[in-house]
C-alpha cells in the first residue's frame, strides 16, 4: 500500500542506491521510464514490468492515465514502484503524481537517485561549484511544453557561476543564442555530455557560439540512434579550471 | 593505481550507490569526511580508514594535506576511495583533489553520490521542477571563506524558478536578508530540512522574513548537536505546490 517513486541514476546500473534494488528485489509491480535500464529493471524478479515512460515514441502514456494507474496498483499490491530516470525531483514530474497519490489517499515514498548533471559532471571530472570562485550552479531546461507559459529558464543560467541543461539535444541554436543575449560571452566554455555513465558515453567541448554545430551534430548520433537504452542528454555547462571558468556576468 | 573521488549520498547508509559500495568493499584505503555515516564506512572491510574530514572541528585537516596523503596513497595500494559527504562535484571541494591528483600522474575516477538538496526534496515530497511552473533551479551556498572573494550567491537564487541552499545553518538572517534584498517576497514559503535521509531527519516549513527565527533554533538544535553523525544541512527553498510556488521575480 505504498508507492515508491525511485530514482534510477543516470543510467549505468550501478549507479543506483543500494534502497532503489532492495525495493525493486521486493516490487509487486514496476512502472517505468522508457530511458531505465534493461538492467536495472531485470532487478524486480518477482516484480510485473510496465512500461509508461514518455520517450518510447509511439508508445507514450499519458501523465494522468499513468497516475491513475499507480493509484489503482496501490489498491491491489503492497509494494509498488515507479522508476524514473534520474532523480524524480529533477525534471521527473514527480509532483503531478505525489498529488494523484496523497488526493487519492495513497502512502508514497520517494527515493533519490543520481540526476544526469552530477553524472556529467564526473565524466568531465569538473566540479559543478568550486571554492572561490563558483558558489552557484543552475539546472535548467529550455523545453517548453506546447501548451505551457513562456519560460524565463535563461534567466537562473545567466546569473549563476555554472550551469547544466537537460533535454538540451535539438536545442542548441536556442540555448546559444539565448545565453548569449542573456550577456555570457560567446567563448563561454561548454562541455557536451551524451549518455553519462554509460558504456557509449561522449563528451565533447565547445564554446557557447560554437554549440549549434556540435550539438547538432549529436541529435543525429548515439544520443537518437539508442533511444532504447538510456541517455542522460544533459548539455552541461560547466565550471572548467582547465578550460576556464564560467563565472556570473 | 586509481583514485576514486566517491560521493556517499546525504546521510542514509542505503542511499549509496551499488558501485560506490564495491569500491568500498575493495578499497585498500579510504580517506573519508567527518560526515559520513560510520555503516558506510564499515562497508570498506578490508581497508585502512583515515578521517580527513574537515567538520571534524579539532582535527580538521587542511586540504593540501589530504592532496598529498591521497597522492602518497595511490604510489602504494592498488585502489584509494576518497569519500565525501553527498556528490563530490557538489560543495564537494574535488577540483582541487583531481587538480593534485592529474598533477602528479594518477589516474582519478569520479563516482557520483545524491547531493542532499534531492534528499530534501525526498523528504518534503517537492520536486525541484515542476512543469510549466519550475524549469530552474539553483543550488547555492552563502558560506565564503576568510580569504577568498565576495560572492553573488543570491544572483544566482533570486533569478531562478526554485533554489536550494546549502551550508545555510547559521547563516539565516544574511539569507532572508540578503535574498529579500533581491527581489524576493517576504512571504516566500521556505522548508528546512535537516539530517536529511537520517533517523534524526528534522522539517520545518516557513517564510523567507521568519526564516532566521526558525534556523537560530536549529543550529542549537540536532544539527550540530550531533556532529559525528551527517547533517545534510541543506536549507531548501523549495518550489511547493502545496504551499505555493516560488517562482522567479
């Protein structure tokens, strides 16, 4: 009678939390994200599998009829859990389903994982704060929904000492220029980090105004080829002693 | 001949990652922080365990010297855990460790840990983002050493959609000050979590004008009182729905 919403890391498995695989070992039912990993998810033996992540294309879920499905599924199993790339407080619409969950009177615990920015911050071993001169770091997206307000994301990015975007991928033509406008000088440092953690993990560097022609150039490769497997396509933009520093404007 | 900067998580033994526990049980050697929790210590079975954390108070241990130890130690065992408190690329002071480390020829890897604002939003059930309301957030910390440069800290929080402050514990009255100075309402709803994750876990929801009121309380309170154990003593401004959204001025 409680849901669990796990955060399943960044997407190598054994960057899960040792509590995210003893829930999943005790899982009645398990509904996840289609960027899980197969590994991962093979952790729920005895568990029933369901996919519902938004990003298997033709096969997307809707938000609500995936709360209504957790909702029903903690009528009928002790242990439910429902697995989210990442962590599910960052950019894992947790909140629309702790609200179905407590609206329906349902026990929900959330479990934090490893959100895709530290991942990518370990893979160009570049600290997202660092003494002196970065006391600040914003994640931000620049995806808007169709149907949403317009979003002043550039805004945090613009006046903090370091930043990382996610969902980024299809975007850089829009992030460049926007940061640019919002006074980051256009040789702004910028590392590129495709699937974090994983085995086909690439990272590339860049500067702001150059970004539109590498990231371009990574919607067409491993980021889009394998959207099966999971890709923490977080466009980071880091600090970088060794390439210089990001500092506020 | 590898040292590994591996992250803890924010206090709970459980929320270690599975990689971060092989490594431990491994290790030749640990250098771990005073704020890792003694279970995760004991993981590392076989291996020397030296505190080199610097809340240890009394026996607190400059950073170049743990460079140093780590350097020495990598001449002479096989695999060296560094281990810190959350995620090393978050408030972690790593980029002077990687610095020492590349420096002097060893090969260094990164093992990404849950930094403890995602474990305070765990334990307040608020996610970070929300969609259409929350595309940013900042992680921020107010605490400037003696001898480094002034910091735009608030900048970077007062711009973004939601933000989350880190070593805040005795620094409320600059805080609320400070980011009212910025543009923030008085009335902006506030959650303090301390020893996030833990047993002692401590939330307290409040407004940015009383927030000093509440924080005095708690640096009296578990979260000092209890140095030997971690206190993930993030203070998180949280995006809440349930008590309203912080949104950017």
């Amino acid at each position: 009678m409680t849901v669990y919403l796990v955060g399943a890391g960044p997407g190598a498995p054994d960057l899960l939390t040792l509590r995210a695989a003893r829930l999943l070992e005790q899982a009645d039912i398990v509904f996840y994200d289609a960027l899980v990993h197969p590994d991962t998810i093979a952790l729920a033996a005895r568990a029933q599998k369901v996919a519902v992540g938004k990003r298997c294309g033709k096969h997307s879920t809707v938000q609500q009829f995936i709360n209504k499905r957790l909702v029903d599924a903690a009528k009928r199993y002790p242990v439910v859990v429902r697995l989210k790339g990442g962590d599910p407080m960052m950019f894992g619409r947790a909140q629309e389903e702790i609200a179905a969950l407590e609206e329906a009177g349902v026990e929900c615990e959330v479990v934090p994982g490893i959100t895709a920015a530290l991942a990518a911050a370990a893979a160009i071993k570049t600290s997202l704060t660092q003494r002196g001169s970065a006391r600040t770091i914003t994640f931000a997206t620049p995806r808007v929904g169709a149907t949403e307000p317009d979003s002043t994301w550039a805004r945090g990015l613009a006046a903090a000492d370091a930043g990382a975007i996610y969902m980024g991928v299809g975007e850089a033509a829009l992030i460049a220029q926007t940061l640019i406008a919002s006074g980051k000088p256009p040789g702004l440092p910028v590392a590129i980090v495709e699937s974090a953690s994983l085995p086909e993990q690439r990272v590339r560097y860049t500067t702001l105004a150059d970004l539109p022609n590498f990231a371009d150039a990574s919607v067409a490769g491993p980021a889009t080829a394998t959207p099966a497997i999971p890709s923490a396509q977080a466009i980071t933009q880091a600090c970088d002693t060794r390439i210089a520093p990001w500092r506020a404007m």
